[in-house]
C-alpha cells in the first residue's frame, strides 16, 4: 500500500516535472524554429529630447508565434540565454537593427536618429564578439555613432577586464554604451568609472513612482547627478505621463522614452505617433 503511493507520488512529481520539462523545451524548439521561420520581428521605441524630438530609438524584439501569438521578450530572452540560442537571436537583432538604421540614413528627416539594441551576457562573452557588431555595422552600411548598445549591470560583473576591452574596441569605432536598468544592480561607483560608458539609463522602476516616493525621487536624483559628474548622458525609461517627465527635466535629465512618448511600434509607425509634450 505504502509503497504504491509512494510509487504513485513519485511518479505524481515526474509527471509534473516532465511537463516542465516538456513545456521548456517545446518552447526552446519552437523559438529555434521560430528563427528559421523568420517569426521574429523588431519593435521601435522612439527616445526624445526634451521638446519632445525623436532623436533615436530602442529596438525590441517581439516573436509573432503561429499558435501562441505574441510571446513577450520576458519570457523567451532568459530562455533564449541559458539554452545559447540567444547568440542567433542577438545576432539576427543585431543585424536587423542596422538593416533598418540604413533605411533612416537614406531619409533626410531621420538620417539623424540613434538606434539602442540591446546586448545579452553570453553575447559579449563570445571571443568574436567585436568582430560580430564591426560585421553589422559594415554590412548594413551604417554610421558606428550611430548605433548605442545597452548593456546591463549584471552583465558587467563577470569578466570585468574582458569586457572593458571589447567595449574600448568598440568604442574607438565610434559604437555607443548605456547602462540599462541603472540602480537596479549592484555597480559600485569605482568600477563604473572605468567602464568606458556614453548613457546611464534609469530604470522605470524608480520613475514609476518618481511623485510619490521620495525614495524614489532621491535615488533618480543621484542617478542624474552621478551621471552628469561622469560625464555621462542620462536617460529615464518608463515615463508614462507628462508630471513624471517635468520632474525628471527639474532634476536635470533631458532625454526620455516611454509610453507618453509611444509605445514600441513597427519601424514604419514610429513617426506615425504624435510627440507629446
Ligand atoms: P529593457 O531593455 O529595459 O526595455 C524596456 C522595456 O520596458 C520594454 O519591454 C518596453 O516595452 C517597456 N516599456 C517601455 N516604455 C514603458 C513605459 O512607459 N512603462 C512601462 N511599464 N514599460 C515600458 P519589452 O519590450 O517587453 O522588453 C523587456 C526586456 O526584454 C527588455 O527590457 C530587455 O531586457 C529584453 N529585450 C528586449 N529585446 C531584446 C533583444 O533584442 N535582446 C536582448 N538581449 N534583450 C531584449
Ligand atoms: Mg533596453
Ligand atoms: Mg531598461
Ligand atoms: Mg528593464
């Protein structure tokens, strides 16, 4: 008897288990797919200046699944991390995002925009990694300071010396750096004066409740402040209404993205939506 349920409860839990398995692994097989089926697509999410001028844009991946329907980076980037196949996929967004910074070259009225692709740990840990943005940047025809690439503060803490140097690399090109998500990691304040940065880029978290939460607001404060003894620009992701953003330009930061502005749309809607402020 005892010993059936517990045949039974183990094999309960692997069943369970099994379905997880399964699941993630369906999911793995259907974003390798996904690839080859070009079922991947880019979002833009214009970034303005302080009149509210489209100066550039964030690139975000969207996967458009065939029975799924839109499955949100969230959830399929980490997967995409740890099961590697995040070095095609950031390679394709790579290239796709200069692809469509050449379109803008070609037109006057956008020929000035910036474009923001986001970079994944293992993609900067691959020894050809600089070899692999010069190959985008080249093969599409673009400007390097054109192209800003937003890194994270985790990303930064392995590795440290390996990834100074490809960014040197980089850098001497002409390739911008932001720091996404800033403040919600741990960098210390040494270590992010030796990185060779543009952009510190505030996290939405801290802007959500900017009003509200003092704590908030002082942490924002210091960001914009850290970022201007730097040296650096700074920017606020997630700004959601018009107060939230009068609040970020009284403490001194003047670039903005978020839903106030427009949400992240295909390319040929970016100008499509109309500046606010
Ligand atoms: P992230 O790079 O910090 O991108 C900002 C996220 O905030 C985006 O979510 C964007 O849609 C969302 N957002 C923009 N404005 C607002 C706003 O006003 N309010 C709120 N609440 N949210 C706003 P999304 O597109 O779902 O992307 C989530 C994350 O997935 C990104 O965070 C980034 O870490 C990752 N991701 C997206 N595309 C790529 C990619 O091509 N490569 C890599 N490695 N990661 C990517
Ligand atoms: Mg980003
Ligand atoms: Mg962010
Ligand atoms: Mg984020």
């Amino acid at each position: 008897q005892a010993k059936s349920a517990g045949r039974n409860t183990l094999r309960f839990f692997d069943n369970k288990m099994q379905a997880i398995v399964t699941s993630r692994a369906e999911l793995e097989n259907d974003l390798r797919e996904g690839l080859r089926q070009q079922q991947l697509l880019l979002h833009y999410q214009p970034q303005v200046d302080v009149h509210g001028r489209i100066i550039g844009a964030e690139a975000l991946v969207r996967w458009q699944h065939p029975s799924r329907g839109m499955v949100s980076p969230a959830h399929f980037i980490p997967l995409a991390e740890e099961s590697g196949l995040i070095l095609s996929l950031g390679d394709w967004v790579l290239n796709e995002a200069c692809r469509q910074l050449r379109r803008w070259a070609a037109q006057p009225a956008m020929a000035h925009l910036t474009m923001a692709v986001n970079i994944s740990a293992r993609q900067i840990h691959q020894p050809d990694f600089v070899d692999q943005v010069l190959a985008a940047i080249h093969t599409a025809g673009v400007q390097p300071y054109h192209l800003k690439l937003e890194l994270t503060e985790s990303l930064l803490l392995e590795d440290t010396e390996e990834i100074i140097l490809k960014m040197t690399a980089l850098k001497a090109c002409g390739v911008g750096f932001s720091l996404d998500d800033f403040g919600t990691g741990y960098s210390s304040l040494a270590y992010l004066k030796r990185l060779p940065l543009d952009q510190l880029k505030i996290d939405k978290s801290f802007v959500h409740d900017l009003l509200t939460d003092p704590n908030d607001a002082a942490i924002a404060s210091s960001i914009i402040t850290l970022a201007q003894s730097l040296g650096l620009n700074v920017i606020a992701e997630g700004v959601e209404t018009e107060a939230q953003r009068q609040r970020l330009e009284a403490l001194g930061c003047y670039t903005y993205q978020g839903y106030l502005f427009g949400h992240p749309v295909p390319a040929d809607m970016l100008f499509a939506i109309t500046p606010k402020k």
